[in-house]
C-alpha cells in the first residue's frame, strides 16, 4: 500500500468529487432530492478545484486523469441520471413495460448514463488535449439535470417545482444525453464561461439550501423564480459556446493568414 503515499492534494479534492456523487446517490434512493441536488453542485465544485490545486501543489504520479475520469463518472453520469429516475418514475403507476411515463424515465436514464460514460472516455483517451470540448461537457450536463428536475419534477421531492412536467424533463435529458457525444465543440471553463457555470450553479443552489436549512428569507415562489433566471447562464453556455468556439477558430486562421503563419 506504499503507492498511497504518493496521492496527492489534487487527487483527494478528485476523490472528494466522487464521493460527494456517491453521497447523492444514497440521498436521492431516500427520496431527498434536494439534498442530492446541492451534493451534485459540490461535486461540481470540487471538480474545478481539483486542477487548480494540481497546478499549485503538483502530483508525483499519472493516474489522476484516471481518478478524475472515474469519480466523474459517479457524479457527472450516475447521480444525475438517477436524479431523473427519481423524478420521473412513479412506482404507483405499474411497469416501465407498460407505462409510458416510467418507460420514459428508463430511458432517458440509461441514454444520461450510458452518454456520459462514453463522454468521459472519449475525452479520457484523446480529447483532454484539444483546447476546448468536443461534445457537451458532463458536468454541465449535470448541473443542467439538477436545474431541470428542481424546477419541472415532482412536487413530493421538490418544494421549488412550478409544476411535474415529465415530458419535458425527458426531452431536455435527451438532447443534453445526444449533445455530450456529439461533435458540437464548447469552449473550456475560462474566463466568461466560468462566470455563466458558477452563476448558474449559485442560482441553481441557494434556494435549495435556503429549503434544506429553513430559511425563510423568501417564499417558496420567489426561490423558484431565482432558478429560473439560472436558465439565463445555462442556455448562454448551451447555446452561446459553439458560436465562441467558431469565432475563435476564425479569428485565430484570420490572424495566422495575417502572419503567415
């Protein structure tokens, strides 16, 4: 067990990542789904640190893509897949084999699940060296699942729900499943990008833990409405990074014919 001894700080901030989805998972099998929803955003969070804290303190060893890669996979494509299940799957109803609803929550499950591991693998192997993201990244995908299912999912498991619309959590978890392998390029966290992720998820995450503390600074309609502006930050990203990425293309073949370089 010597090999221990050679993990790092940014190895431990990775690890806390999965665990922080694994932890989510327990709560949303107890029916917490905001509780759930905040361990996700922490994930989140750790996830953006683990870098940073490598560039600091360094590492004495390769396997942290690995590590990363693995502890994303619980947070980023098994806790939000089953946060859908859990929003979605009424038990009350009968069989995914015969309702529609619960088929629907199977599936759009299995495509979050299974789209994001192949997400991570493809970027695990090859695509962490371009320099921005080939498909849509699993940690937005994430955090667009938290938002989604806090403000369209049940109302027995979400106290910010404007209303259970699973139809539409379904659809949104299919494109957010078929963008993350797709070729659709987005930037990396940097600059701008980073203020629309660390906006949506703040938006996305006080009135959550306004809820889970019983802080009755607002009401329960006026927390919904703080959600909703997180889709303002959410769908720049979604929508906006595709167009930056092609305009910093053109912009660096514009200068490169410039130079001649």
């Amino acid at each position: 067990m010597k090999w221990m001894g050679k993990i790092s700080a940014a190895d431990m901030v990775t690890l806390l990542n999965g665990l922080s989805g694994l932890l989510a998972i327990t709560y949303i099998l107890d029916g917490n789904m905001v509780a759930a929803s905040c361990l996700i955003i922490l994930a989140i969070v750790f996830d953006g640190l683990d870098g940073a804290v490598a560039r600091r303190f360094g590492s004495s060893h390769e396997f942290g893509r690995f590590l990363d890669s693995i502890s994303d996979s619980i947070s980023f494509c098994f806790a939000p897949a089953l946060l859908v299940y859990g929003n979605l799957y009424d038990k009350d109803l009968g069989s995914a084999w015969v309702n529609m609803p619960n088929a629907l929550a199977v599936i759009a499950t299995m495509f979050l699940g299974s789209f994001g591991i192949l997400r991570l693998a493809r970027f695990s192997s090859k695509d962490f060296k371009h320099k921005h993201f080939l498909g849509f990244p699993t940690p937005a995908m994430a955090l667009g699942v938290v938002l989604f299912c806090s403000l369209f999912g049940l109302e027995e498991f979400n106290p910010l729900s404007m209303g259970f619309e699973p139809y539409f959590i379904f659809a949104i978890s299919m494109v957010l499943a078929f963008l993350m392998v797709s070729d659709v390029p987005y930037p990396k966290m940097r600059k701008v990008f980073f203020v629309l992720a660390g906006l949506t998820g703040l938006l996305t995450s006080i009135p959550m833990l306004l809820v889970i503390f019983g802080i009755d600074l607002f009401s329960i309609e006026t927390l919904s409405m703080i959600q909703i502006l997180a889709l303002i930050p959410f769908n720049g990203f979604l929508i906006g990074g595709p167009f930056i990425v092609l305009w910093e293309k053109r912009k660096n073949r514009a200068r490169k014919a410039k130079t001649g370089h």
